[in-house]
C-alpha cells in the first residue's frame, strides 16, 4: 500500500538563530549542549539488577527441567517490563516534542518497537 499527498501545505516557521546539541549516551539519558542532563531511570537499575540474577540463575537450572522452563518464562516477563519501563521514559521525556516548542525543529520517531513472544 502506497499513500501519497499531493495538496498538503507545509507551515514555514519563523527562524530562531538558536541551535542544541543532544548527546544520548550510556551514562546519561541525554545530555544537552546548554549543560541540562536527562539521567536514566532509577526503578531501571533495579530491575537491571533482578534480571542479571534471574539469568545466572537460570543458566544454573538444568535444561529439559520444570524448575529451568519456570526461570525462563521470569526472565522473559522481565525483559519485557525492562523494554516498557525504556518506553515509558522516553515517552514522558519526549525530547523531540520539547525542543520542537524551544528551538523549532522537527524529529521524525522511529518505529514503536515490538515484541515477540
């Protein structure tokens, strides 16, 4: 399927003369050029934390048991709060929609991230 508009006006935006950099990094969620810092979320840690001991854990069950195929599923359901957890805070953060307003430029979302199971 292919969709194309032909007839859309496009708004032109007054310019600002104002420019941000945006650092995403591994220490720091984001990290501004103007020195605001966007640090990750701590209820993250935690259930980083949890999952790093469910996996040892699990990697000690032998394979074939009930008690392995229990750990895995626990494991699973936790990757998955881990990746809504992720979604939620850039979701609250939304730093395309905030500097949009501030400095006006467009950010193009990438696509949502699915899971399967």
């Amino acid at each position: 399927m292919s969709v194309l508009c032909t007839d859309v006006e496009v708004e032109i935006l007054d310019k600002t003369n104002t420019s941000i950099g945006v650092d995403l990094g591994l220490k720091t969620f984001a990290t501004l050029s103007n020195g605001e810092i966007y640090n990750h979320p701590k209820a993250m840690n935690k259930s980083l934390k949890k999952l790093a001991k469910l996996q040892k854990q699990l990697s000690r069950k032998q394979i074939g048991s009930s008690n392995r195929n229990k750990t895995r599923v626990k494991v699973a359901r936790l990757h998955e709060k881990i990746a809504n957890q992720r979604n939620d805070f850039s979701h609250k953060l939304d730093l395309c929609q905030y500097f949009g307003q501030k400095f006006r430029f467009l950010c193009e979302s990438p696509p949502p991230l699915t899971i399967r199971t």
